[in-house]
C-alpha cells in the first residue's frame, strides 16, 4: 500500500475525480428512474405524469452527457499527475545514485522502469484504485435500492456479489506468476533491442544480419507470448466472474418473473430492476478485474518504491578540500579476488600537471573513477571530488541529438563567445553553435565527435581536471596542439591518463607517474625518468608510451 502515498499527495486530485466518477456512476439509478416512471405510465395508465416522463428524460441526458465528460477530463488529468510525480521521483533517485549502483543495472531495465513499469502501475494500480472505489459506492447504492424495492432480491443480489468476488483469489498466483515472468523480461528485451541498434553498422559489416533479425523476431516472439499469459489471466479472470454472475443473474431473472407473477413483487419494477441489475453484475466484473490487476502489480510497486526510497546513495564528496588530492594507503578492486590498486599512497598538489602512464590494466583510468567516487575503495582513504571541484573528458564523447550550442552548454547557459572560444581550443573554429548534431554524433567523424566532447568539458572547466586517454582517436598533430593547450592552463591541477605521448608534451608535465600492476613505481620529470633509464625508459622504448 506504500504506492497509496501518491493517491494521497494529490487527494485534491483524488477526490474530485472520485467525485465526478461517483455522479457518473449512478448515471444507472437515474435511468432506473426514468424507467420506472416511463412503466408506471405505460402499465397503469397514469397518462398525467407524461410530463414528468419527459422532463426527467431530458434532464437525464443532459446530466450522463455533463457528468461523464467531466469525469473523463478529471480521470486524465488525475492519472497523469499521478505518473508524472511517480516517474518525477523515480528519475530523480536513479539520477542521484553512486556511479557504481547506477551501473550495476543495464540500460533496458532502466528505460523500462519508464516505457512498462510506471504505465502497468497505472493500468492496474492507479485507475483500479479509483474505480473499484466508485465500483463499490455505486454497487451499494444499487443495492439500497434494489432492498427498498424488496429484502428478498437485495439477499439474492448479494450472493451474485460474494461468488463473482471470489474469482480473482482463485487466479491470484497465477496471475502474479505470469506478470512477475512479464517484467523480468521486458528489462531484457530492452536491452537486447538497444544493443542490436547500437551496433546496427557491425552486424552490416560482419554480414549477420539475418542471424540478428531471426534473433530480434524470437525476443519479441516471447515478449509477446509473456504478455499474452498475462492479458489471458486477466481476461480469464473477467470471463470466468461473468460467467458465474450471468448464470446467477438467470436465476435471479426467473425468481422476479416468479415474485410478479404470484403478485409478490409489482411490474412496473420489472425493467428498473433488469437495468440496474445488469449495471451491478457489470460493477462486480469490473471490481474483480481490477483486483486480479492490482495484485499482479504489486511487486512492481515494490520495486518502484525501493528504488525511490533508496533516495539515490549518492557520493560522499570530500569537506575539506584544499587544493590537493590525497590517496593514502588506497587498495582496490573491481571484484574482491582481484585488487587492480593496491595500497597505493600519493598526493597531487594544486595546480600541477601530472602525467599517468603505464601498461592497460595497471590502474591508470581506475585513479580518476575513484577520485570521481564512481566506486568505493576497499581499503585507505581518496578525496572524493565533488562536481563543483573537477572536470572529467572520457575516453569517448557522447554526444546528444541537438544543437552544438546545447551539447556544450549542457541546460546551463554561457555566452556564444566562450562557446566559440572552447571550439577554437580543440581546433573546430569553423562549426557553428546552431548546427545541428545528429544521435551519437553520426553525421560527424570520430575525431570531431571527441572534439566536441573536449570542449564541452573546458567550457564547464572546474579546478580539477581529469583525463582519460582523450586524443586516441585524434591525428598526431591535432593530439598535439590540443594536449598543449591543457598543459598550459595556467590554475588547473591536470591528472592525464594516456597510453601515447609524445617527448614534446612529456617534458611539459610536472610530474610523470609510473603504473605498473596498480603500483607506483617510478615518478619524477620526463628527464628524470629517461635518465634513469628504468621501467618508464623500457616502456618507452618499447613503444608502449
């Protein structure tokens, strides 16, 4: 019932929906009326109430045609405030979780928390909720009515009630089998269709693209079966209570047949009772739909909610931060059996430019990550960095589907003259700031996707600034001039993560620190180190730097 606390956020909301649905719902007993009164006329020549017969019928249409079109535009605007908060604060704790519990679920399970999940709980949650209410309130009324009519057909009533009820506990766990096996594996259709259709130009160029089509025609082969399984429970579950109503209902037809006939009940309640009659078997079907949706969402709901509730387990970020970036005794690992740091202790003072190079797998890229707080270390202590406090370029740009003025200005706004200049650093003086980019930058080469990449992070420049093997996919020329530029940042403490270097940028650094199986094991100036002619001098020869 923790779901309940969005129904209660916005009881303005709740209450005047239910409202306006409750006087839509007796739309019925109003017709019952005007029946009877119609019945009444006919069956006992009561030809003076003529008028009244019809003033109530006009009155009777423009009242359905009022109440039911409010009550559409409440309900709407009911369910999608309801979504909006529920999607509002599930984006917002997913948005503010640690690096390393954002990653651990894979994309299509988040896209789908969005596109199935949110849109189930307001199928079978939400909009349940407020009907089975007005299903309830309605049905009682019909009942009160039908009693005062006579005691005996309201008893008769009842039962239809209690037996149609029973329906959707005899489906409960298969209903929440099938759904649970349905939102397990919408998380992996997801995923699988955004995989194929990210690396659409690999399955061309490898001439498998039949054996992907096959395999895409198999998942949605067996999304669909899974939601079928869960639509025929449903569904089964609506029949098989109307079923049970509809053969009690000709039952309780045959007893009021019965009860006029032997004078025990008057006729001009015959067509009154028919009417409502169906309206309350309708109620009841609706109300055990709605219960066999509502307990099939329920893990949903608890899923939901436990992410929200998590309220995101964000970073920890340093508060006393000086200048400088302090590791002390750091070990870690990306699994426990195997540390990638190990018990690593340094201090990168404010305002230098540091060089880290070594071997791939020696810990070079894992420093920036734990710097960042993307992972939490298993031993020693790391300043973590708070976004106001440091800069980070990736190894690779992503690229949004907009404007080169939005991809640099990422929703804050700066002047078009730091813009231009920040696209002069990384050598793309001739792109316009209106130009449009296309998803994942396909209209652009590699290199100018990186670019612009670069430049979004110096226009956001902080004190800190962190790099990961930034210009492999830049020519060695750009690399070049565009590594200058970063090294003469005159206030910036530079962390520069890379596989190549080249002598002229090396000697600029202030420091170069050596990796090698998540150790330091040499550091100095790049005369130092070649003087040395150590572990630094054999990569370098090696051209492995």
């Amino acid at each position: 019932m923790r779901m309940c606390r969005y129904i209660l956020k916005n009881k303005k909301y709740f209450i005047g929906t239910l409202c306006t649905s409750l006087f839509a719902g007796v739309v019925p007993l109003f017709l019952a009326y005007v029946i009877q009164l119609i019945s009444d006329v006919a069956f006992n020549n009561h030809f003076e109430k003529a008028g009244t017969c019809l003033f109530a019928s006009v009155l009777f249409l423009v009242y359905t045609l009022m109440t039911t079109s409010i009550n559409s535009i409440m309900k709407s605007t009911y369910r999608k405030k309801l979504k909006t908060d529920l999607g509002e604060d599930l984006y917002f704790s997913l948005m503010n979780q640690s690096y390393s519990t954002f990653k651990k679920e894979k994309i299509g399970n988040q896209l789908s928390l969005f596109t199935n999940d949110i849109k189930m709980v307001d199928e079978y949650y939400f909009h349940p909720i407020l009907s089975m209410i007005v299903d309830i309130i309605v049905s009682v009324i019909i009942l009160i009515y039908i009693l005062r009519i006579h005691v005996f057909v309201g008893f008769m009533m009842v039962l239809i009630a209690v037996a149609t009820l029973l329906v959707p506990k005899m489906m409960e766990k298969r209903l929440k089998k099938y759904s649970n096996q349905l939102f397990s594996y919408s998380g992996i259709y997801n995923s699988k269709l955004k995989e194929i259709f990210q690396n659409f130009d690999i399955i061309l160029d490898l001439s498998v693209l039949k054996q992907f089509v096959d395999k895409g025609k198999e998942w949605i082969e067996n999304m669909e079966y899974k939601q079928r399984n869960v639509n025929m429970a449903i569904s089964l579950t609506g029949n098989w209570a109307n079923c049970i109503a509809a053969t009690f209902q000709l039952i309780f037809m045959l007893v009021i047949g019965l009860m006029i006939l032997y004078g025990h009940l008057d006729m001009i309640y015959m067509m009154p009772i028919v009417n409502v009659s169906n309206n309350f078997i309708s109620n009841l079907n609706d109300i055990s739909s709605n219960l066999a949706g509502f307990k099939s969402v329920s893990d949903v709901n608890s899923k939901l909610l436990n992410i929200i509730d998590s309220h995101g387990q964000a970073n920890k970020f340093v508060s006393n931060y000086d200048g400088n970036i302090y590791l002390e005794h750091v070990s870690f690992g990306y699994t426990e059996s195997k540390m990638v740091i190990d018990d690593l202790s340094f201090k990168f003072e404010k305002g230098k430019k540091y060089a880290i190079v070594g071997p791939s797998g020696s810990g070079k890229s894992t420093i920036l990550k734990l710097i960042l707080g993307y992972y939490p270390v298993q031993k020693g202590n790391v300043s973590v960095l708070g976004p106001k406090n440091v800069s980070m370029i990736h190894q690779e740009s992503h690229i949004f589907d907009d404007t080169i003025r939005n991809n640099l200005n990422m929703e804050l706004v700066q002047t078009d003259e730091t813009l231009l200049k920040c696209l002069e650093f990384v050598d793309l003086p001739e792109f316009k700031l209106d130009q449009n980019i296309c998803e994942d930058g396909s209209n652009l080469s590699g290199g100018q996707v990186q670019r612009i990449g670069i430049a979004r992070t110096i226009s956001h420049l902080k004190e800190v600034l962190l790099c990961d093997e930034i210009t492999a996919s830049l020519d060695a020329q750009t690399a070049i001039e565009i590594e200058n530029r970063i090294l003469d940042l005159k206030e910036e403490t530079v962390l520069y993560v890379t596989h190549k270097y080249f002598d002229e940028t090396l000697k600029k650094f202030d420091c170069i620190l050596v990796f090698k199986q998540g150790r330091i094991v040499e550091q100095g100036s790049f005369e130092e180190l070649m003087k040395n002619k150590e572990y630094f001098y054999s990569l370098k020869n090696k051209g492995c730097i």
